[in-house]
C-alpha cells in the first residue's frame, strides 16, 4: 500500500484524489490546504490541515498547487529525506526545496472542475532522483493510467509547451470559429464532426501528411478573398501567420 | 430515382460517388473528367467521358473539381435549364453559368484519398435559386447523410473560413507540437489522448469555457519561459499571437 499526502484542493489534486479513491494499492492519508474552504470537499473522505505541523508520515507528499507557489511551498515541508513531487508542466525536478528527496507526477490532461476523467488513458510523466523512487512513483501511476512516461525536467517543458498547441491553442481556435459562425448566423455545430474527424486523423497520420486547404495548395487567390472577408483585425492576423507558416513548410519540399 | 452525372474524379467526387453508389435512390449515371487517367478507377462501375458533347440527360449535374476551374466549367455544360451544382465552400452559388439551373452541394469535411469516411454524420450544406431544386438537393444530402443545412453563399464562405480555421489550422498546431516532441525527443503519442480530449470537450462546453492554461490565467512569468524556450522564430510567432488574442480575449470579460 502507498500512502499519499496530498496538498493542495484544485482541480488537479481532486481530480487525483478521486482516482487514487478507486485503487486499492493508494491510500490518500491526508489532504492539506491553506484554506478552510478548499479542504470541505475532502472532510469525512479523509484526514485535513490547514497546518504544516500537523502533516503525517507517508510514502509520498503530492503537491498540486499552481506554478508560482509550488517552490514556497516546498520548503515548507519540514520533514527531511522524505518523497516530495509536484505535479507541474513547467517546473524543473531541482526547484523543489533539497530537505527532501525529489519527484515530479505531471499527469498530461486538462482538468476542467466538474467533469470526471478516466485515468486510464492520461499520460503520467514521472520523473525522480533516485531509483527507488522512480519506482514508487511508477506503481502510484500504473494504479490509476496505463500511460506511464519517464521524462526529464528539459523534455517536460517542451510537452507542456507541445500541449499547450494542441490544447490551448487549439481551443482558442475554436473560439475564433465560433465567432466567425456567430457572426454569419451559422450555428457552431455545423463544424464539430470535422472538429472530431482532425482531431482523429492524427492519430493514425501525420500532421505533415493530413493537411489539407487553400495554404497547403497555395491557392493564394482563395487566401485573400478570406482575409478580406474577416474583418477582425485578430483573426485576420492568425489566419496570415499560421497560413504563412503553412506555405512555408511544404515550400521546403520543394 | 435521382440521376447524378459527376464532373470531377478527385478527393470528393470519388468520396460521393462511392457514397451514392450504397444508396438506393441516387444512381451516378455518368462520369465525365479531362483525363482518360481520372477516369480509370470508374471504368466498369457507370459510363465514363471526356468530352461534354458526350455528358447525357440527369437530374444534377455535380462539378467536383478545384475552386479555381470550377466556373470556366461550368460554362461548357451545353444545356439549358438543367441543375448545375458545385460542391465548394469557396464559391458563389451566381458565379455558376447561367444557361443552367444554379445550385450548391458541399460537404463540410477534410477529405483524405484513400481514407474511407462515412458520410451519415457529414453536414451537407445546400443551396439553390429554385425551391424544386432546394428539395432534389435536400433528397440528394439525405440519402448518405442525416445532417442538411440550408446555407446561402455568404455563410457558407462563413463557414468554409471557420473550418479552416478549426481543421487546417488546427491541423498545422499539431505539426508544430510534432517539432517541439521531434527536437527533445519525446513522443508525439504523448500527446494525443489531450488532443483527443480536447476536440471531443468542446462538443458539450463551449470554447470560451473550455480554455485553460498560462495564456488565460495571464501567467506572464511562464509565457516569456515558453517563448524563450521554443528557438524557432515561427514558433514564437505562434506562441505570441495566440497567447496574446487568449489574454485579450479575457481581459474583456474583466
């Protein structure tokens, strides 16, 4: 059995808290936060503080807090030589404070509040100092995904950096069609079965091979006619960059 | 029984007519294309030509080629008062010749060669100056799919510009993420249960709800870490742009 103390209430670490509930090879021991608010959500599931004294014994200190509070955070934990990960995209495994020994638990998904998530197929990245707790952290993710990556702190900054194209970006995206619709009087839902189609033709093809329209054919009558059309200053500027970034990868080819 | 001659052998002329070869109430009589080469794969299924003194009699006459020879074609049909459509998001219903019934049958979808897709949840957008010719191409869309809109030319260029945006654009983030894997080598297949999860959100929640991420909680310190990690300028360009219009985005809501 793996013992968990989990600190912090956010999207993250409920959505981990659920997940470890299921297993029977993880044990959530106690959840801490700085807020009393945050911690109901957790009273009669498990043990909570809102004190750092008061933190238990466990095999692992999980910390799901944002970004810029997960060092502070870290050198709060007055233990010594225990394992202490955060779960973080951006944040190199040497930030966290050296009292303890050293871990990161990055689940790549994002977390919407409300809307549960299966586990199972969400990548887990892990990364630890030593062996030994690189195999802990191993067992906790093979109890709640089937996806379990080994990646160091330079290539966890380029995957979230890569997911925030494919997510981020690519969400704003989605907003930019929605206006473009909004304002024609189209509805949305005309696009999404070809939202979902892109989105699974890349599994099984390449991004290179699977593009399609008007800049990969270069046809450059239809792309002013579009630019013209768009009157919004901003989607007029997305649609030349990444029409521009288009054509400038299958010149290459040539 | 709706006859079909189909002018074109490309992506989707041969998408449409191996959808209506599984239908009942729509027969593709005839095939007509420039090339005796197009033509090979539809020898032996219906009659083929390549000279328009040759087309026969039908109820639509379908021109399934590129945007820019779609109207010098349509010219050369020498009939009268026979319906003429076209199947482009791109061009205006009145641009067709007039020596024919005008009309529009396009269908909202990235084609691959060699892909196999099913039409029944493809929105078919339809258009036409008649109210007959509106129900023929109504009979037509509904005999391979279950989704027809009624979208005049204005909008249907509305909405062909918001699939690019949320299919070719999309598509070219995801070439973007490949590079940024390809250069610290990790796998792009990391990824891809998060762009799974990402098109298949916004089908419920909109895209304006759904955003996360440093853009959108205006996490200045991890953009500029972002944007100085990625070296390739066209990246950074990307990363700028979108950042920038996601914080603008929710700075109006403020």
């Amino acid at each position: 059995m793996i013992t968990i103390v989990l600190l912090g209430t956010g999207n993250v670490a409920t959505h981990l808290f659920n997940a470890f509930q299921k297993t029977e090879s993880v044990t959530v021991v106690q959840v801490y936060n700085r807020t009393k608010k945050g911690l109901l959500p957790f009273k009669n599931k498990t043990k909570t503080t809102l004190s750092f004294s008061d933190l238990i014994v466990a095999d692992v200190y999980i910390i799901a807090i944002p970004d810029d509070v997960i060092v502070g955070l870290s050198e709060k934990i007055f233990f010594k030589n225990r394992l202490v990960v955060h779960t973080s995209g951006s944040i190199a495994i040497d930030k966290l404070s050296s009292f303890n020994r050293k871990g990161v638990f990055y689940p790549l998904q994002s977390f919407t509040k409300n809307k549960t998530i299966c586990f199972k197929n969400i990548p887990i990245c892990i990364e630890a100092e030593q062996q030994k707790d690189e195999q802990t952290l191993q067992l906790l993710a093979k109890s709640i995904s089937e996806k379990i990556h080994f990646i160091n702190s330079k290539q966890r900054k380029a995957v979230h950096i890569a997911a925030i194209f494919v997510n981020n970006f690519v969400n704003h995206l989605y907003l930019k069609a929605t206006e473009i619709c909004n304002k024609h009087q189209v509805s949305f839902d005309i696009l999404k079965p070809l939202i979902l189609e892109t989105s699974q033709k890349i599994v099984h093809l390449s991004a290179k091979e699977s593009q399609t329209g008007p800049a990969k054919r270069n046809d450059q009558k239809v792309i002013d006619t579009h630019i013209n059309y768009l009157q919004d200053k901003t989607q007029q500027e997305i649609y030349k960059l990444l029409t521009q970034s288009i054509q400038n990868t299958y010149d290459d080819k040539l």
